[in-house]
C-alpha cells in the first residue's frame, strides 16, 4: 500500500491505496515515517510523496481512527521525519487532501496540486485536536485567519482557492504532476553533496 521508487538521489513514496481513496493505516503511516528517516540516511537529494488514484489522502482510515489512530503520535512522528530532511521535498497531490494526512504536505517544502482537488482537515467536526506542528504550519503559508478558516471553520478549500492562498505552490495536468516534481528536482539532484541542505537552512520557515 505503500510503494518506494528510488532513482539515485531521487526517492519517491507512492500511497497506492486507491480504493480506499488512499486513507492510511498505522502500519503505512510507520512505513512513511521510515522511509522518510531512511532517506536522510542514506544520503537521498530529494523526497517526493506522491499517490495513485484521484485522491491523495483522505487522511485515516475509517476502522483505524476507530481504534485510535485519529490520534496516534504517528502523525507527528512522520511529518517531523519529513521536516527534518535535509534535501528538497515535494508534496505532488494527485488528488483532495483531508484529514491528517494534510500534517505530511504541509511538512514538505513543495506543495504540487491538481484542478479540481480540495483541501479540507475537518478535526472540529470530528472532535479531535490537529496533530501539534500542524497549525503552526498552516499559518505560515496562509496566515492565521485562513488557518482558522480551515480548521475551526471547517471550510473546503478548492485547487484555485487553495493556490492563491500559498496553501499550494503551482497547479499542473494530473498526467504531468510527477514529471513536474522531477523537473524541480533536478538542480538538487545534480548539486555537490549539501548543498541543498545549506540552502534549506538559509530560508525561515
């Protein structure tokens, strides 16, 4: 349910799940949250999420969150495992984002999005809490209005809306999304060792 595809430098992890509109388990949340800490091991360039289907991630699934996977620190641990990557990462949405799963592309450094996908982290109506660097995140990129907007208001935010907000940073044809995402990979990948973590420490945020 979770693919890796690696080409060099280049590590892509693949939420293969479609049926299930690609809604997580704790085992793929755990096996993200590995490859993530496995990649800055090994010496990765860049990181991309990605998935199959129309839908990136509908956030939990449905008998996990159930049994407490809502509020698992796994969420927490796999986004702070993206954040903490030295090199570049991409967030290339293939579809809607919800729920929790919203906590990995907020985490990345690139957010690639699709026409017609929305973005929603409906923790109000559901009762629960955001996951803790989640908030913070959100309000960087599209201020603290909008960040309430989306988490207590419960607001939908289209693909247009979505990207003249800074919530997402460029809309490509679904057919182009990963193509896309290796095009703003290749400087890195063809960077000396470094260098794109050196950058990365240079820009707030």
């Amino acid at each position: 349910m979770i693919r890796l595809e690696t080409d060099g430098g280049l590590w892509m992890a693949i939420i293969d799940r479609p049926d299930k509109a690609n809604s997580v388990t704790a085992e793929m949340l755990a096996e993200l949250r590995d490859i993530a800490r496995r990649a800055a091991a090994e010496g990765a360039a860049v990181l991309v999420l990605t998935g199959i289907g129309k839908v990136f991630s509908a956030g939990a699934d449905l008998e996990a969150a159930r049994a407490g996977l809502a509020v698992s620190p796994l969420w927490e641990e796999l986004s702070g495992a993206i954040a903490a990557f030295p090199g570049l990462t991409i967030a290339a949405l293939n579809g809607t984002l919800a729920g929790g799963s919203m906590g990995m592309a907020l985490a990345c450094d690139i957010r690639l999005g699709v026409p017609g996908m929305k973005v929603f982290y409906p923790v109000m109506k559901l009762g629960y809490l955001p996951q803790p660097s989640d908030p913070g995140r959100l309000a960087a990129l599209v201020g603290p209005a909008r960040a309430k907007m989306i988490l207590m208001g419960g607001q939908k935010v289209d693909a247009d809306e979505a990207l003249a907000w800074g919530l997402l940073d460029r809309l490509v044809a679904p057919e182009a999304l990963v193509e896309t995402a290796k095009a703003l990979a290749a400087d890195v990948l063809a960077a000396r060792p470094g260098h794109a973590a050196a950058i990365k420490r240079m820009i707030p945020g």
